[in-house]
C-alpha cells in the first residue's frame, strides 16, 4: 500500500543520531592527553593547542599547566589539602575562590564523568572567564580548569575529564 512505502522510505532516510557519548569520544579520539601523576588526573585536548607545564610545586595552590592556542588560554591548577575545604563540595569552593574577586559571577553545579563540579562564569571585559572546579572524591583535592575560550570547546574538553586514582 502507498501508506507502507511513504513510512518505509520515512525510515530509510531517516538518519539515526548517534549517542552524544559516542560522538563526544569520537571527536577527542585523535587528541593528546595531559597526564597528571601527582594529582591524579588526565584530561585530553585538541592537538591545535600548546601545552606548558609549570613544575614549580608550591603549598595549597599549584599551577600545573596551560593549554594556548592564538589567543586562548586554558590553566589547570590544583587545590589540595586545604583544612577549611575539606569534605567541602566544589560549589562551596568555586565560591570562595571567587567571592572577593570584585567580579559579578554565577556559580552552577553539574556532574562531569561522574565527578561532581562547579561552573563559576566570571563577567570580566571584553569576554566571560569560566572555571570548572572537580573534586576528587578521595582526597582534599580540586582541580580547577579555567578559560576564556569558547564555551562548547571547554565543554568538550572538560568531558574528557578522568581522575586516575
């Protein structure tokens, strides 16, 4: 009948989306990875960036790289063994890393690879700066991953996100 052949071709051409996870993986699958041993964590990045690590370890707050490609910028910094952010949540963090900053921000919790995180966007001029902060779920440790860039690009950056231990 004509109702079967219009609902048959329907289907045939029809695409069928792929899950966001499969898709997400396949567009990080030809990144690099930045590989953290001491804090327990990688993350994988477009190969248009260049990677500068800081080996200088300081007390409480360590700057452990930068990814720079033109002009964008993406920092990774750790935040461990804190006595007043421990057992603490990554909101409560976020906001006291940025509550006297003079910055008007806001502050969304979300969950990224299982791991629980908060999304500060800072208003600074001429663009919005973002912070992601994870915890790990095992020891007093953050690791906070800011940019400038492009939301979508850290988004999917971000997703790659895995603590190691």
């Amino acid at each position: 009948s004509l109702t079967k052949q219009l609902a048959q071709s329907l289907i045939q051409a029809t695409p069928i989306p792929s899950p966001p996870e499969a898709s997400a993986q396949e567009g990080t699958a030809n990144w690099k990875t930045y590989t953290n041993n001491l804090y327990t964590f990688r993350i994988k990045y477009p190969e248009k960036f260049n990677l500068t690590e800081d080996t200088n370890k300081k007390d409480f707050y360590d700057d452990l790289a930068s990814l720079t490609f033109q002009d964008t910028g993406i920092n990774i910094r750790a935040i461990y063994n804190i006595d007043v952010y421990k057992n603490s949540k990554p909101q409560d963090v976020a906001e006291r890393e940025v509550m006297d900053s003079g910055f008007k921000y806001n502050i969304t919790d979300t969950t990224i690879s299982g791991y629980a995180v908060a999304i500060t966007v800072l208003e600074t001029t001429p663009k919005f700066h973002t912070i992601a902060t994870l915890a790990n779920p095992n020891k007093n440790l953050f690791v906070q991953i800011s940019s400038d860039t492009d939301r979508t690009e850290l988004d999917q950056i971000l997703s790659t996100f895995r603590f190691t231990q």
